[in-house]
C-alpha cells in the first residue's frame, strides 16, 4: 500500500489534492536528479574554494538554475513534494526519511542526516525539529477526520548527539485527540539509544 491509502484508510473524508502522492510527476529520473540537488548541498559543507573555483562553480550552478527556472510550474503541479516512492516525497529541503510504517498507530520513519544537516559534531538541532515536524504532518493525517492539521507548537528534547551518516529510526504518533487538537509525541534513536523526543500540538483546519 502508498502512503496515501495507508492515509486514506482511516479517514472520514479523502485526503486534500496536494496531499495525495504520485510516483509519476517529474519522470523516472526524477529522483537521481534530486538526489544529485542534496549532494551539491553536502558537497558545499566542505569546501572552501579559491575566488576562482567559486566563480566557476556559480556560473555552472546558475546555468542549471536557469534550466530550472525556464520549467517552473504551480507549485501543486510540481513534483517535489509529491513523490511518495523517494526520500521525504522528493524534497530537497526536508531530511530524506523513508517510511517504515504508516497507520493510525503513527508514522515510523527511517533518517539518514547528512552532511548538509551537520550541526557541530552531530546533527543540527533544527533538522531534527524539522524532520518531527513533517512526520507529525504524517501522523496526523491520518487521524483528522478531515482537511489537515497545522502545527500550533514543537517542541524538542534534545537528550543525547544525532549523528550523520547513519540510519535512525523515528517514530511519530497522536497520543491524544480532544475536538480540532491532536497532542502528538515522537522519538528519535540511535539503535538503542535516545537522540530525541517531541512534544507537539496540531490543530485540525479545513483545506484551503
Ligand atoms: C499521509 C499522506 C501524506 C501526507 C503528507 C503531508 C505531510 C505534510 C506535512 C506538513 C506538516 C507541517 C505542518 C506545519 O509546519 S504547518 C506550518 C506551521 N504552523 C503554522 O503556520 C500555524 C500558524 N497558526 C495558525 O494557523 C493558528 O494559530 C492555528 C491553526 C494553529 C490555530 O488557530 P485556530 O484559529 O484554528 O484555533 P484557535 O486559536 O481557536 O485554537 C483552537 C484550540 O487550540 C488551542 N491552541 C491554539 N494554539 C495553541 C498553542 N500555540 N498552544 C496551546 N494551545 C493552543 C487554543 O487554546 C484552542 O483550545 P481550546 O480553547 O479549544 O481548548
């Protein structure tokens, strides 16, 4: 099953359009191409180029921009975002979780941070905020009865260092639901061992 059965499956009214996934919008290569877009943004973590080579590198850059650009479309057209066979539905922009598992239970996820979330000596604190964000997102999709649920606050126990470049595991799930207020918790682990822990409250609205 998708991720958007899986959704649809405990809900009274359909997902919102800009919520149901594909795994067609952008071509095949799709995903590569997005996977190349993350590794220019790890890539550029460790560098520190001579005048020179930045310039070079910008004018290579802003040609592939520009191609971008020259294809734009509505951003519920477009495929990032919307990707549910790739890492975080094909957006550079969140950490590239997997899901696991996706039911009214809750949302497990599988993280992979890289170097392009590397705080100091551990993940940056606000990726991981990110990543609980999005997974609640999930979570919580799947218990309102209908629209979605906008996050009215996060909040992160940080209990021990997030490393890069290994596989974690995080889970999500709506512990408690009182009319449009869905209390959401989280973990995230390192095998055994806590990273860190969410508490949240996200409120049920209508779609717009
Ligand atoms: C699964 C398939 C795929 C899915 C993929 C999609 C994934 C997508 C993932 C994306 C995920 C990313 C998600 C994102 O990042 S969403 C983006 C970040 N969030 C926002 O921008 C939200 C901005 N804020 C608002 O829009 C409104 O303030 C909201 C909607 C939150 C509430 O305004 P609204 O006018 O509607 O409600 P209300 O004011 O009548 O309050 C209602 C009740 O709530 C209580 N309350 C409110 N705020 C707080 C607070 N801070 N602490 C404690 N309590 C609070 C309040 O006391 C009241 O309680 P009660 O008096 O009834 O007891």
């Amino acid at each position: 099953m998708t991720s958007t059965q899986q959704a649809d499956a405990g809900r009274t009214s359909e997902l919102p359009k800009w919520a149901r996934g594909n795994s067609h919008r952008g071509g095949p290569g799709f995903g590569e191409l997005i996977e190349q877009v993350r590794s220019v943004m790890d890539a550029s973590r460790f560098i520190a180029p001579g005048d020179d080579v930045a310039r070079e590198l910008t004018a290579d850059l802003s040609r592939i921009v520009e191609r971008m650009q020259a294809i734009a479309v509505p951003v519920d057209d477009a495929a990032a975002d919307s990707r549910e066979d790739l890492p975080a539905r094909g957006n550079p922009s969140l950490p590239p979780f997997e899901i696991i598992d996706l039911g009214s239970e809750g949302v497990v996820a599988e993280i992979v941070f890289r170097a392009f979330h590397l705080g100091r000596l551990s993940a940056h604190g606000g990726n991981i905020s990110l990543l609980f964000d999005e997974l609640a997102g999930y979570a919580t999709m799947h218990r309102v009865t209908s629209g979605f649920a906008r996050t009215a606050f996060l909040k992160v126990d940080y209990r021990s260092l997030t490393p890069i470049d290994r596989p974690l595991r995080a889970r999500v799930w709506v512990e408690e639901i009182d009319g449009r207020k869905l209390h959401v918790l989280g973990t995230l682990h390192d095998g055994d061992r806590l990273c860190a822990d969410m508490t949240a409250l996200f409120i049920q609205v209508p779609d717009a």
